[in-house]
C-alpha cells in the first residue's frame, strides 16, 4: 500500500498537480480546437487523479483515470468526431468577459468560504476493497448500471447526430 506524502514534499506534489490541474483547464477553456480542449480536459483530470494519490487513495486515483480519463474522454472525443462541423469558434473579448468574471466570483466565494471555514482534517478509514466491490455490486447495483445506460445513450445520440450531418453533406 502506498504511505502518505508528507513535510515538503506534499507541498511540492501539491503545487505541482495544481499546476497540472490548470494548465490542463485553461487550455480545455481557451483552445479553438475542440480536439486540443479534449486533450485540456485530460491533463486536469490526470491532475485530479494526482490529487488522489496524494490523498492516499490509489482506488480512487486509478477510477479517476479508468472511468474518466479513459471512458468519458473517448466517449467525448467520439461525439467530437462525430459531429464535427467546418466553423471555428471565435474568442472574443465579449465572450471571455461574460465567462471570466462568473467563473472569477465562483472562484472568489469558493477561497473565501474555505479561507474562513476551520477545517479539522482527520484520515478516513481505510475500507477494505472486497467490501467496495460488494457493495458497488449489491447495494448501487442500479446507479452502477443507470451510469453505463446514461453513457450508451449519449454514444447512440452522437452516432446519429454524425449520420445526419453526412446524409445533409451528400
């Protein structure tokens, strides 16, 4: 089982997967290409997963890069690909004001709600695996399968939404 990080070097790992976490979200927010966003989206969430191994919970790292890394982001990628279309989409100052100062007042209120809660941090319990997996399969069976349902639909949608754009192209 991996330790904990601790001292200075969970500082530096910290800051290092915020850096990751950010650079991966501004160019997801700030590229044109919906492919180059695809591939922002992916570094944030490989930061998160870093997060996890920081938190001292390889499971949960390895289902953040399994689950979202792997499933979601080809899921998406495929509904990139599937209705694709020939514009570009153009970055104006508008456009960036009316999403900067939201996300910027979100943003705010989260460092100030966290700034002034006082924050007692004690390590969870560690759960066995094998319960995991038993209740994931017994107890959130149907949340567990509504999960893949929901992903097939969406699968099906982009498949159809790219066949009627190529009968509209014919």
């Amino acid at each position: 089982m991996m330790g904990q990080i601790t001292g200075y070097a969970g500082y530096i790992a910290f800051g290092i997967y915020i850096l990751i976490i950010l650079a991966g979200g501004t160019l997801a927010i700030f590229s044109k290409n919906l492919v180059r966003s695809l591939v922002g989206l992916i570094v944030t969430l490989f930061g998160v997963a870093g997060m996890y191994l920081l938190m001292a919970a390889p499971f949960m790292a390895l289902m953040q890069i399994m689950i979202y890394v792997g499933a979601v982001s080809v899921l998406i990628f495929f509904a990139i690909m599937l209705t694709r279309t020939d514009c570009e989409t153009n970055l104006s100052i508008q456009r960036l004001l009316k999403s900067v100062i939201p996300a910027g007042i979100a943003a705010g209120t989260m460092i100030l709600t966290i700034a002034r809660s006082k924050i007692n941090y004690t390590l969870p319990q560690e759960i066995n695996l094998k319960i995991l997996g038993k209740t994931l399969l017994t107890t959130y069976m149907l949340p567990f399968e509504l999960i893949s349902i929901v992903l097939f639909v969406a699968m099906a949608g982009a498949v159809a939404l790219g066949f009627e754009r190529r009968r509209g192209k014919e």
